[in-house]
C-alpha cells in the first residue's frame, strides 16, 4: 500500500471516530473554538507514552489530541465536585521535545503524584487536569490535582492520604469533561 493510500485510510478512521465524539460543540455553552493548536503527535509519539505509562488512553481524548494538540479550548474553565475551580492553561503535548510534554510534565511532578494519576491538561495556577486510573471503572475519571495541597507519600505516610489530599474529582468521562467546560460568569 502506497504512503497516499495509508495516509488516505488512518484519515478516513481518524474521520469515523471524530464524527462519534462531541468534543462539547455544538451546545451554547460548550466549547467555540481552540487557540495554540500544534502540529497533530504521531500514532506512534502516543503509542510511546501509552507504552512507557503503562496505560491505555481513551478513544475520545485520542481523537481530540490528535485534533487540537497542545491546543486551549475556549471555554476553558471546569469545576470539580467541591467547586474549586480550575482554568486550562493548555493540554499537554506528545511533541518529546516540545515544552510541554506530557512525560515531562508527568516527571516534574511525580513526588506529589499518587500512583495512576496522569497529567493531560496544565492549569494557568499550576494544577494539572489529569486521568485517574486508580478507580475501576474501564475508563480514566478526570480529576484536578492540586500541586498546593499534594504532600508527598513520605509526608502523608500512604497513596490513600496523599490522593486525598490532592486530587478533586471534575468528570466520569474525558467527553463529560469536555462538555462541562464554561466561560466565567464575570
């Protein structure tokens, strides 16, 4: 199969999910427009840091990152369940050498980080929009994590209290996420 024929086949599959997905368009408050898109990642750059992660990353944030890379959507503000607020700064980048790489941001912060979190957004106060793949459900809950309230597992002294201290529930699904972003009221 000739490189037109492939690049025809993974755009006509990558068009088959996109039309599946909502991505929270279409609705009035949801999401008008993304600004500081990047060049779309390989499948290959997120099959790596699926591989290094050890996790498999849902369909929906795959069709979204592979759409608006390293992008900020507009509206760009969620809330989580114990209404703190938070405001996406941008959504991390498969790029390795770009600036924010989701591996780098992962590793920068790891020491407050409770086991099967994973950064995917960073905030504009230096939060991070992440999967948690701690729960059981097949796929990821979004959660807020706090780099002001996250001790260690040193400092708590267990992952049970360091997640409890650090991370707020925002969604059930990166879709759910997505649609329940708004423009501030003020």
């Amino acid at each position: 199969m000739g490189y037109f024929n492939l690049f025809r086949e993974i755009s006509m599959k990558k068009q088959d999910i996109l039309e599946d997905i909502n991505f929270g368009e279409g609705k009035d408050n949801l999401i008008k427009e993304w600004v500081h898109v990047q060049a779309p990642p390989t499948e290959k750059d997120i099959q790596a840091v699926e591989q290094y992660l050890d996790v498999q990353f849902p369909k929906d944030y795959i069709a979204c990152v592979t759409t608006y890379h390293g992008g900020r959507p507009r509206p760009s503000l969620c809330k989580t369940e114990t209404d703190d607020e938070a405001i996406i700064n941008q959504f991390l980048s498969f790029d390795p050498k770009g600036d924010s790489y989701i591996l780098n941001s992962k590793e920068n912060i790891q020491e407050g980080l409770p086991d099967g979190v994973i950064p995917i957004a960073a905030t504009a106060c230096g939060d991070y929009i992440c999967f948690d793949y701690y729960t059981e459900n097949t796929e990821p809950i979004i959660v807020l994590w706090s780099h002001e309230t996250a001790p260690s597992e040193y400092e708590c002294g267990s992952q049970a209290e360091m997640r409890n201290a650090s991370i707020f529930k925002i969604a059930d699904t990166f879709d759910e996420f997505l649609n329940g972003l708004y423009f501030s009221k003020d």
